[in-house]
C-alpha cells in the first residue's frame, strides 16, 4: 500500500503524551476514544489522531494528534463532546508542541 505523502505547512502542532487510566478501564477509554478520532480525522486542519493501547503497560494509553494550526486545534478542543472519559484517568503527560 502506498501513502500519499502529508502536506507540511510551515507550522504544525504536535500533541503527545501518555493518560493513565484506572486499573481495567483501558478498554472501555479506548472505545470511548473512537469516536473523537473519527471526528478529528474529519475536522479541518487535522492530519493525524490517535489514542492507542501501549504495549507494554495495561493501564496507559498513548496520545498523538498532529494539526495545521494552534487554531484548528482548539476550535476542536471547544467543539468535543463530553463523553465521561475523564473520570477514568488517574494522570495524564501530554504536551503540546510547535514545529
């Protein structure tokens, strides 16, 4: 399979970072997660959203989301739904920046 290459605009915002989430609850965040990632990937501005398992760890989940701008990114943010996924999370490292 080939990839089209992703547009670079001379700014994009990179989040990453890793949630811990309650023992046994890592499931029910992940299926939680989809349908933001679903609504990011069609949000302008967004090249790339993910919430993934980690690996190695059962209760941490990884971030990524790669935007076109600061702007797109929050005018998402202010848009998201709350969907009760924060009571699940016991700390969170995720940072953003600017390249």
């Amino acid at each position: 399979m080939t990839r089209q290459p992703i547009y670079h605009p001379a700014m994009t915002i990179i989040v990453a970072g890793q949630i811990e989430v309650k023992p046994g609850q890592r499931q029910r965040f992940l299926d939680g997660s989809a349908d933001a990632m679903r609504l990011a990937r069609t949000t302008n501005g967004c090249e790339d959203f993910v919430v993934a398992a980690d690996p190695l760890d059962a209760n941490r989940v990884n971030i990524f989301e790669l935007w076109r701008s600061r702007k797109a990114l929050h005018d998402f943010r202010g848009a998201g739904p709350d969907d009760g996924l924060a009571e699940l999370i016991v700390a969170a490292r995720v940072n953003e920046y600017e390249v």
